[in-house]
C-alpha cells in the first residue's frame, strides 16, 4: 500500500495541473474570441433594414463595423465629417455622420472602424463614438 501512495499523490497533482491549465485556457481562449470592440454589448446596425427604409428606434444605439471609404464631406468648422462605412460582412457603403468629439482618432481611409451608432429623426446615421478595429 506504501507504493499506491506516492503514485496517487503523483496522479492527483497531475490531475489538478491538468485542470488548472485547461481552466486557464478557456479563460484566455475567451479573452481573445471577445476582441477588443468597445461596443460588443451593442446590437448590430441593421444594414438591410436601413437600406430598405424600414424605421429604426432613433433612440436606439447599434454597433456599426466596417472600412472608412472615403471623407466625402468636412463641415466648415471641421465638427462634424460625413464619410462612407463598407459594413463588414454586406459589402454595402453607407454615409454616417461622424462628430469631431467622436472620434478620438484621426480618420483615414481604408481604416477599419467600429462606431456606436443611431439614426435621427430624419434617417440620418449618427457617431457618438468611434475606434479603431
């Protein structure tokens, strides 16, 4: 019985080594599916309602994600930009409104972008916050 101990002592420790770094895994494996979007908790702008015309909530936040096309338009002041989104995963552009006080960083084309998001009164799409994917 003096030999059993030693072994069951080994295979416990083995055990719980085993446990804890499969434990430690998933965490991280969690970690990094997650990404690092600050707006994950936001539901997805509904790209194909939108461009039907359906009406959406104006008081309703989305996630919107995508590429910076193009700045089509500055206002004077330089507070506000209109620019053109390709939403990932349609392929679609779509013109949002981006306030200076917004976006934390500079804009430029081909960078990918996520933006929270809403829509106006008049169907016009809103930045009230912006990173960098």
């Amino acid at each position: 019985m003096r030999n059993q101990s030693p072994i069951m002592k080994k295979l416990a420790i083995a055990l719980v080594t085993l446990l804890f770094v499969a434990g430690a895994g998933g965490f991280a494996f969690n970690l990094v599916s997650r990404g690092n979007n600050p707006f994950r908790n936001l539901p997805e702008f509904p790209v194909a309602e939108y461009r039907r015309g359906d009406p959406l909530w104006s008081n309703s936040s989305y996630r919107l994600s995508g590429t910076l096309d193009d700045i089509i338009l500055e206002s004077k002041n330089s507070k506000h930009f209109l620019v053109a989104i390709t939403v990932k995963g349609t392929g679609f552009p779509l013109p949002v409104i981006i306030p200076s006080k917004a976006s934390k960083v500079p804009l430029q084309r081909q960078q990918n972008l996520s933006l929270k998001v809403s829509v106006d009164s008049s169907g016009r799409i809103i930045a009230s916050d912006c990173a960098i994917d």
